[in-house]
C-alpha cells in the first residue's frame, strides 16, 4: 500500500530542478523521521527525502512533497487517511474502539477528523482540486469522499489519494496546523 517508490520518483524530480534560489546542485539531505503506524515496514518509511543547495552561501533546503508523509503529522499518511475515514459518522464507542484497535488516542483521532473537514476543506489546495472534480465531494465527509471518488478511477484508493495529496507534505501547500 505505502510505496517508497513514490517518494523516491517525486525526490528525484526535485533534485533534478536544482535549488529554486539559486539554480545550483542539490545534495542528499534526508532526515529522520520515526513515524508511528509504521511497526514491521522497512527502513525507508525512517527517512524523509530532502536536499540542500550546494552553492556556498545558499544552502538552502528543498524538501519535496510525499506519499508517505501528510504534513508534519507523526502518523503515516496511509494511517491518517484511513483511520480518519474509518471514524465516519462514528458513535463515540466506534471511535474509541478504532483508537484502542490502532493504537491511537481518541483525541489524536478527532483532531484529524476536525482536520480533514476544517483545515483542509478550507485550505487553498482543496480549493484548486475541488474546482477541477467534475461533480462535488461532501466536504464534511472528507476523505471517505474522496476516496470513493477515486476508487471509480484507481484499483486502490488509498494509494490514489496519497498519490493527490503528496503537495500536501510540504510547506506551503496547505495552510493547516501540523499534529
């Protein structure tokens, strides 16, 4: 479901730009992450990819956006995106049930939920992908909405929208608080 091979190509677009300010070389930078819902995947889910300009002086850093990463959310995008979408329309003993079966705090998961039909509906990403939707998406059901919109077109949705949302993994994208 998580494929590093997303990031991987979505890295190696970025590096091949070069630095925005400059225009110079881009050297490996990657950083550490240690994100959770992660337990038995390989390494590579440990690294973010990122870049530093090799002009002296400039060094300033690319990072490029990710399927595997939704912002600076702890929790690994697939893990967002599902648990969010598996708390529709929940009673608050559902929730507590999905926080208790994932290993997430019941709190962690509201915050999404509010974050998914607040921060992100109002955000100026959604509102650029939306107006390019041939039909509406229930905005208070985000992401189930959404991913039943791309289950039409992908096999897997989950994928597809990670794949959609990879702008979202960097600053300026979305204008939403990380958590």
């Amino acid at each position: 479901m998580l494929r590093p091979r997303i990031d991987a190509n979505l890295a190696a677009k970025a590096r091949a730009e070069g630095c925005a300010l400059s225009g110079g070389r881009l050297d490996v930078a990657d950083y550490p992450r240690k994100p959770r819902g992660a337990d038995g995947l390989n390494e590579t889910f440990a690294w973010r990819h990122s870049f530093c300009c090799a002009v002296e002086g400039c060094g300033r850093r690319r990072t490029p956006p990710s399927g595997r990463f939704l912002g600076r959310k702890v929790y690994l995008g697939a893990v967002v995106v599902l648990a969010t979408a598996l708390q529709q329309g929940p009673t608050k003993i559902a929730v507590t049930r999905l926080a208790a079966l994932i290993g997430i705090d019941r709190r962690t998961l509201v915050r999404w939920r509010r974050w998914w039909t607040t921060m992100f509906a109002t955000s100026r990403f959604w509102t650029s992908l939306r107006g390019r939707l041939a039909s509406a998406v229930d905005e208070a059901a985000l992401p189930t909405s959404l991913m039943a919109r791309l289950t039409a077109i992908a096999e897997d949705a989950v994928f597809g929208l990670l794949r959609l949302l990879a702008p979202v993994s960097t600053w300026p994208h979305l204008d939403a608080s990380a958590s």
